[in-house]
C-alpha cells in the first residue's frame, strides 16, 4: 500500500492531469458537507436557545405571581418639531406698534446756581386711535416739564397731560393723529399664578420697545412704591407681580398676556432684589379709561372718609372686634377730620371710630380695600355699607359723587 502525504506544489505539477479534477471535486464535496452540517446545528442550538429564555421567562413569570403572555413592550421615536419662540414672536409683533416712549425735559439748578436740562422718560401705550394715552402718573408728574412721545414709527408729537388719577399711579397723555395702532385689552381677572407674560417698554429710557418676558408670580400684592429720591411715595394695592424684567423707563409700558392683550400697567421694581416686579392690573384702569372717553377725565367715585386699613397686628393692638374692615378716623394734620363735611359718608351719617366692613356685598380685607371696592362702582351709584358701631352692626346707603 502506497503512503500519502501531503506535497508540495512542485510535486503536484507532476501529477497526471486526470488525477486533479477527481481530487479537487472530492475536497470540494467535503467542504459542502461540512457547511451544511454547521448550519443545521446552528439553526438547532438557536432554537434550543430560544426555547431555554422563553422557559426561564415563563418560570421568572410565574416566580414573580405574574400570568399570561409577557411582551417587551418598544418604543418608537418620534422626531417633533416644537417652536417655542413663535408664540413670542407673535405676541411682540402685535403689542409693539402701539407702545410708545415718553421723553421728559425739564430745567434745573445745579449746585453752582447753573440752569442745567435734565431729561428722563418713560412708556405709554396708545389705547384710541385719536391719540389717547395710558401711563403712569409718576411718569408725567413734574407739572413744569415738557413732553414728548414718539411711536414706534420713529414720528415725535407734542403731549399735553390730558387727566391724572387722584387714586391710582395711572395718568393719560393726548397726542394731535389719527389712525393710530391700538393695544387690545385683556382681563386681568382671569390671570393665573405661572402664565407667560411680556413686558415692552422704553428701557433706561434709551431703548425703546424692549422686549422682557416671564410669568406671573403672584397677585393681590401690597407695596409702598417710591421715587428714587425717596421725596414721594404711594400705597398700591392688588397688583400684579412678576419676574418679567421691568427697568427704569419702562414705568407705564403694557404687561400683555401671549394672546397680544394688556392686562396689567408696568408701574415698580424692587430695586434690591431680582426679577420682582408690579404692575397694576388693567381691570384697574378700565373704568378710569372708559371715564377719559366719556367726559375727557378720570373721574373717581367719592365717599369722604379717612380711614386706617385693619389688619391682625392693629386689631390687637386697639382691641378691635374684628381682624378686618375700614376703621374710620381723623388723620394726624391740624383740621383733618375722619368724614368730610357735606360729603355722602356725612349724609350717611357715618361717624368717627365706626368702621366699615362691607362694600355691597364685597367683605373688606386685606386684599380688597374700601377704596378699591368703591372704584367697582359709577358715580351716582347708590351703595349699601355694612358697619360696626360700638360693635353693633349697622347698615347705610351712601350716593357717591365725582372726587374733586
């Protein structure tokens, strides 16, 4: 018998050529052999495989108390395309034709004896297309300056002051156009705490129609607002605030909700903290607005009372009957009296020391002062107040009359 070994290419080159083929078709037999023989245990070892998960699943399920069928659930992933910014956008484009600067000039002496120009401004908002309007009083409250307003077209028109609010921080300018871009009114009743809001003003009085946003963040706030000299200062009352960012020159600019609507006057800032700003709420000066279109003032309905506002603090203190209410009493200048003669307190006959706890059927707290109740009402309008007396309850009904 003949040995066989393996050869080098040299000896295969001698080989007879009827010898390869029969060589190389039999290693090529094997090698498919071979393959088909991996494939099948392959596909075997997969469902072997498949078939130990599935059981190991089923006992895990039945392990865990669990039953039925498990699924592993996938997810699918979505690509979709959120344009925040549009609602912003909009809102700027429709707010900001009908906001407008207010540029303040005013002579001064400086400490030399020197007459100097001192200029400032603020922001306003058109609300008639004839050229009414809305800002704040402490905007336009140098009664020797000059003002000026300029659109957001760039066009300048002289300003008179038109009528100043004896009982809010809200003053309206009139300007000489027509076809004026208008600001639309929201409803300041319906704000929520956290909605979005944009504030458009003459920043620093220098860059006008600024764009701020941010949300509400809180409402019914009580302040002591101040000028930055500190010379004169206001007690304002349910106002909006927000952290908005509200600059020197913006005083008097709209806070508008994202449906392009006013719903509160930017009027202070809190000077040392961040992003707490007030704005008084638009519901406030509507009937002041509705008052200018009808008799060209701000008329404010007058009930003729001096009165401290009750809180815990002051009811303990005096021993009052209740934690709440308007507590008629004369104030501290000489001929200061707690009701003014011939006023509708007085033909009520409301006295000193009563105090007044309900406005029609409004309750006065802390929150809702007797003159902020009384700014609900028309003048002319007869109203029923529910007072303390010596701490018997007592009802009167008072006609109000225009404040002088």
């Amino acid at each position: 018998m003949s040995k066989l070994e393996f050869s080098d290419d040299s000896e295969e080159m001698e080989q007879s050529e009827d010898q390869k083929p029969r060589r190389r078709k039999g290693w090529l037999f094997i090698g498919l052999i071979l393959v088909i023989i991996n494939l099948a245990v392959g596909a075997v070892g997969g469902v072997l495989g498949i078939v130990a998960i599935s059981q190991k699943d089923s006992n895990l399920a039945k392990s865990l108390g669990l039953t039925g069928q498990i699924s592993i659930p996938t997810t699918e992933t979505k690509k979709t395309i959120i344009e925040e910014s549009s609602a912003f956008i909009d809102t700027a484009k429709k707010i900001s034709p009908a906001v407008v600067s207010v540029s303040t000039t005013s002579n001064a002496q400086d400490f030399f004896g020197q007459v100097v120009t001192q200029r400032g401004g603020g922001t306003g908002f058109i609300i008639t297309a004839d050229g009414l309007i809305l800002t704040n009083k402490h905007v336009v409250e140098n009664a020797g300056a000059t003002y000026t307003v300029f659109t957001s077209d760039g066009k300048s028109y002289p300003t008179k002051i038109q009528s100043i609010d004896p009982l809010n921080d809200l003053a309206v300018l009139k300007i000489e156009a027509n076809n004026l871009p208008v600001v639309e009114l929201g409803d300041s009743d319906q704000l929520q705490v956290g909605q979005w809001v944009m504030a458009v003003g003459n920043a620093l009085a220098k860059f006008n129609n600024t764009v701020t946003t941010g949300v509400i963040s809180a409402k019914e706030r009580q302040i002591q607002a101040s000028d930055s000299s500190g010379a004169s200062s206001e007690n304002l009352e349910g106002l909006l605030q927000t952290d908005a960012a509200i600059n020197p020159g913006n005083s008097g600019g709209p806070l508008v909700n994202m449906q392009g609507q006013v719903i509160g006057i930017n009027t202070a800032v809190a000077s040392d903290a961040q992003g707490i700003g007030f704005a008084i709420p638009i519901n406030t000066a509507k009937s002041a607005i509705e008052s200018i279109k009808k008799s060209g003032k701000i008329v404010r309905p007058y009930l003729g009372v001096r009165y401290i506002q009750i809180t815990q603090d002051i009811a303990k203190q005096n021993n009052l009957p209740v934690q709440n209410g308007a507590w008629v009493l004369r104030g501290g200048g000489l001929g200061q009296v707690a009701v003014a003669p011939g006023s509708p307190a007085d033909k009520a006959g409301i006295v000193e020391n009563d105090i007044i706890t309900v406005v029609g059927s409004d309750k006065i707290d802390e929150n809702h002062s007797l003159s902020r109740l009384l700014q609900g009402y028309d003048i002319g309008n007869t109203v029923e107040l529910t007072l303390l007396r010596s701490g018997q309850e007592k009802k009167v009904k008072v006609t109000l009359v225009a404040m002088q």
